[in-house]
C-alpha cells in the first residue's frame, strides 16, 4: 500500500517558526515532525510515499531526498497555488496509482499504529477517529458499528484525526483544482461507503506552538 503525507499547509499559526521552515520540518523533541511519519511508515511496512508541499517546499525535498534514509521511496507532489486537501489529493492521484492508499496529516503526532490499516478497505474511505480536543470540542463525524456518519445523525461525535485510507475512486467526477476533502467524505457516509475506528491513546493536532509544546512533554514522557 502506498501512502501520502499532506505537507501543503502555510502553518500561519506556528509563526514565527514556519516564516522560514515549513512547517512540516518544524523540529519536535530535536526531530522535524514528517520524520515521526516517515518512521512510522516505515515501520508500518510502507515502501512508497508520496509528500504534496507547496510553501517552502523545496527544504523538504531538500531534506528528505529519495527517502532512503528510512528505507522508503518518496515521490513529490508540487503545488503552485493552493489546493485544499482534496485537491491536493487529487493532484497526486497519479502518483498514488489505482489502489487504496494511507493518508496522513502532515501536521499531527500520534501514537496509533499505521500497521493497522494495512488491510482490506470496505468500500471508499475508513478513518480514524479520535477524542475530540478541546480547541475542537464540536467534533467532525460519528462511528457507530464500524460505520461513520456525519455530527449529528448517531449519537456522540469525534474527531477526524487526519488519519485514514482513502480509495482513488472517492475522487470521480472531480475535476482539478482547489476543493475540500470533507464534502466528498460526507457523500461518501450518505451511501454507507465509510468505515472508521476509534483510537484513544495520544494524539495532537500541532497547529500552535502551546500544542509543539504539549507534543515535546508527551514524547518526553515517553523517553
């Protein structure tokens, strides 16, 4: 299975930290945040990764090179202007091939265990979901039986950790250009083509430099 680290983002919140490093090379505990996923990936049995990057994205072409360093190949997918997650997505789907593959927000840390998506996918997408933080109290999605829904329609809702497995065929009909991931996951859960899982162990969204900080004390933790 192939994967895809989202590396597109401005980061205007990490400032001034990202005015000069992109934010997914932003150093956490002395190691630049996409290398957790790298390794990770790695460790998950993944061999080809594909990044999208769009501001200063050439320091992380730069530092990560081909991905040999983890035993990985890594390919690029560059962004002129823009895109939103979905199309970024669909930008790389070349890259990507016509198989399901991994998805990983370029600017979280976690504890799961990408190992455990390396299984058949149940129809169009499956996402991992998670407790919902407090800067994101309302939650994205409800999982009931294995089956995700939109808030609101089954009981208590989490939080969409930027984690899942998306299948190339979520994206038909698309057409290039800027446009959101969200919209053609909700679709997706009206026609029952969503499964998801719930992992309660640790995860930040390192949106800010108080999370950068709440990640260091985590991983300093665990050390």
């Amino acid at each position: 299975m192939k994967a895809m680290i989202l590396a597109a983002g401005k980061g205007e919140r990490m400032r001034p930290l990202t005015l000069h490093t992109p934010k997914p090379l932003v150093p956490v505990a002395g190691v630049p945040l996409i290398e957790y996923h790298l390794r990770a990936l790695a460790r998950a049995g993944v061999t080809e990764v594909v990044i999208n990057h769009a501001w200063l994205g050439q320091q992380i072409e730069d530092h990560l090179s081909d991905g040999s360093r983890w035993g990985l190949k890594i390919s690029y997918s560059r962004e002129g202007e823009p895109l939103e997650t979905g199309g970024g997505i669909f930008k790389a789907l070349p890259l990507l091939g016509e198989s399901p593959f991994l998805l990983v927000n370029g600017d979280i840390w976690t504890d799961y265990d990408l190992a455990r998506l390396i299984a058949p996918l149940d129809g169009l997408a499956h996402l991992v979901l998670v407790d919902n933080p407090g800067h994101h109290g309302r939650g994205d999605f409800c999982l009931s039986d294995g089956r995700v829904a939109d808030a609101g329609e089954q009981g208590d809702t989490l939080t969409f950790s930027g984690i899942s497995v998306l299948h190339p065929d979520l994206f038909k009909g698309c057409q290039a250009g800027s446009f959101k991931l969200a919209p053609l996951l909700r679709q997706a859960m009206a026609r029952g083509q969503v499964s998801g899982e719930h992992h309660r162990g640790h995860w930040v969204d390192v949106g800010t430099l108080e999370r950068l900080a709440e990640v260091e004390r985590l991983l300093a933790g665990h050390s």
